[in-house]
C-alpha cells in the first residue's frame, strides 16, 4: 500500500516498513528555542522477535534475576536467593544471612506461576566484617590510640602536678624578663617541676626537647606501635595578657619560663625524666629537679635547652652504665 509521508512530500510502501522504521526521531523538534545545543528526545525500543519468543528474558524484565531473593507462594516463610537463571531455575535458601550450598532446580513456568519476590529484609552478614581476621577495630586504630597515648599523658602529668603542687606555693614569678625564684631553702633534689601542658604533639620545639615518650610494655597489644613518641610542648598562660586584661584559660607552669645558661655549672636545675604507669602505658613525665641546694630568692636556672638530654638520650646513658 502507498502512502504519502507528509514530511518529506514523497510516496512510500507502507507495507515495506519494517517495526523499527516505525521509530523516528525529530531531532528539530527537540533543540530547544533560542541558544543551546538540540538534546535527543527519548527513543523506545521495542522488543525483538528472538527476546518476544524468550521466557527467560520476560522472566528477568519482571525482577526474577540472578542473586534476587523470592520464596514461594504457599510457604512464604523460607527465603530463596536466585543462582542461576535459566529454563531450569537454581535457587538456594537463605539462612542467617548465608546462602546454602545446597541447590534446587525449578522449572521457569513454576517459578513464575509458584513463586513470587520477596519484598520483605533479609538477614545478611555486614559485608567486610570477618571474625577470623579482624580489622576497623577501636583498638586497632592511630587516630583513637593517639588519643589514648594523649590521655594517658594527660593523667600522668596531673599525678605528678599534685604530688609536687607544694613547691609551687613558695614560688614567685616575675616579668620582664620571665623568671622564676624560690622563697624558701630547699634542699638538694627538694625542689621540683613538671613540664605540664596540654599542647602534647607529634612534633616539638627546642624547649620540647623529647619531652615525653610513651612507652607499649611487652607483651601488651593496646597499641598498634610499641613506642609512641609524644612532645610536650612549651605552654605558659599568665592570669592577664599584655593589656592588662585577663586571660580566659590560665595556665601556669613555670617549668616552661626556667631561665637558661649555656654552661652546666651555672645551673641548678638539671631536666629530668619520671616514669608513670597509667592503663598499661609507661609515660616519661619531664621534671626539673634542683641538682644543688636552693636558698630564698634563688632564680631557678637550667642549661640551655639545645643541651639538655631527651628521655631516649637519658634511657641510652642508663644502659650504657649497666654494661
């Protein structure tokens, strides 16, 4: 039959057309008015005869594929997931989330006149978790166990703070320049104080001098690492600031404004090292100590810091003396 194709103006055999010439797509008639590129409208693809004549294709465009869950219609209780798809169906039963190993065959026509999806949850193991291998543990974690070692820092500091709190109250600080003096004799080893602070990094300055180091003990395993090395570092917050008004989050540790001087004569504070256990973790808690005897009105005074020993310099002379 001929008929007249009103847009082109010419006569085609009708009969001749084939299902997909029956497709077209007006690309003039998408592009938008005005600027901008023409966009392809949808186009619908029908069926082909050899996916028309496939019941396993129709089975797979109603949802019946490979690893979908469905159980049957007259026992709705047991959950089946799909294994393989084909005119012979291979299903397995679903148990606390795994599925068995033991394999039934459906035919296609019965699962789809006998079975349905199963629309309802299904019980699955939580994917990457394996409790013969595991991993993503608190325990297991730098960030989290960082903040243990940080915790543990913390706690040993403040035992050490309230163990020598009673030299702080004969001390007197002074400004211009920052320094610290004794209002009472002291004697030998007496006289102490912690390198508190609440700046505990990976890093340090100079006044840090490998202040802390956080110790693992054998045969422990609340740490990844069995040494982490931690610094305190210098942190002095006088009552009022500069201005004369008054500082929001005071903190005095005088340890961090001792007076320095190049010779080790000069001194008479030397820094030392205190060992705390605190939840299995050994913490090296800076101290200084007076190394000679202090009378009233003494600035207290430590060798330049570029000198001082770190704990693992301290650690090394003590082995060293054992051999």
């Amino acid at each position: 039959m001929l008929e007249l194709n009103q847009k082109t103006g010419s006569i085609v055999d009708a009969s001749a057309l084939g299902l997909m010439d029956l497709v077209e797509v007006d690309a003039a008639a998408a592009a938008v008015a005005g600027s901008g590129p023409a966009s392809a409208a949808p186009v619908y693809m029908p069926d082909t005869v050899p996916q028309m004549q496939d019941i396993v294709y129709h089975a797979q465009k109603l949802g019946y594929k490979v690893d979908t869950y469905v159980n049957e219609k007259a026992t709705a209780d047991t959950v089946y997931m799909i294994t393989a798809m084909g005119e012979n169906v291979k299903v397995a039963e679903v148990v606390d989330g795994v599925v068995s190993n033991d394999v039934m065959e459906v035919k296609l026509e019965t699962l789809l006149s006998d079975w349905k999806l199963y629309k309802g949850k299904v019980f699955q193991k939580l994917p990457g978790w394996n409790p013969k291998k595991l991993a993503g543990l608190p325990s297991q974690s730098l960030a989290f166990n960082l903040d243990v070692a940080k915790g543990a820092v913390a706690l040993a500091m403040n035992a050490k703070c309230q163990e020598y709190n009673a030299c702080m109250t004969h001390t007197q600080i002074f400004t211009n320049p920052m320094s610290v003096k004794v209002l009472k004799h002291y004697s030998l080893g007496e006289f102490k104080l912690v390198g508190a602070s609440m700046r505990i990094e990976h890093r340090g300055s100079m006044r840090s001098s490998n202040s802390i180091i956080v110790l693992e003990p054998k045969g422990r395993s609340r740490m990844p690492h069995e040494i982490i090395k931690l610094y305190a570092n210098p942190h002095f917050v006088p009552p009022f600031s500069t201005k004369g008004e008054p500082n929001k989050a005071v903190w005095m540790a005088p340890f961090w404004i001792v007076g320095e001087v190049e010779t080790k004569a000069e001194a008479n504070m030397a820094l030392g090292f205190e060992e705390m256990t605190v939840g299995g973790v050994i913490v090296n808690v800076p101290v200084l100590t007076n190394k000679r005897q202090l009378k009233a009105g003494d600035e207290l005074i430590v060798r330049s810091w570029r000198e001082v020993p770190s704990v693992e310099g301290e650690a090394a002379a003590k082995k060293a003396k054992t051999k």
